[in-house]
C-alpha cells in the first residue's frame, strides 16, 4: 500500500462518487481500488466496502450491456 493512503477515507470518496461515475473506465478504477484496499479495512468497514463494491459490479455490467 502506498504511504498516506487511507482505506476508509477512499470507501468514502468512491461511494461520494458513485452516482457521478458514467464510464466503465471511472467505474474499474473505483473497483479495483476498493477490492485492493479491502484487505486492510477496518472490519466495522468491511461490510460497508463489500456493498460498495457490489453497487460498483452491477453499474459496470449496465455499463457492459450498452456497449
């Protein structure tokens, strides 16, 4: 993990973003940022990032089925 990095202030600032999050590139990014912090969460924030990261997987299959 990269110094400074602070894994509940990212599970913030995605599910701030979610709603504004139009491409698949936006939507991956936020995925697989989430996914490589979950390991280190907190666990009170685990379930909270674990539903995140669901809402993330089906916005990028809407996303998908457009294309």
């Amino acid at each position: 993990m990269k110094p400074g990095v602070d894994p509940q202030a990212a599970l913030l600032r995605v599910a701030r973003q979610l709603d504004e999050m139009r491409s698949r590139t936006e939507v991956e990014t936020a995925l697989d940022e989430l996914e490589y912090l979950f390991e280190v969460l907190d666990p009170e924030f685990q379930d909270a990032a674990t539903t995140l990261i669901d809402q993330l997987r089906v916005k990028l299959e809407r996303l998908n089925a457009r294309s």
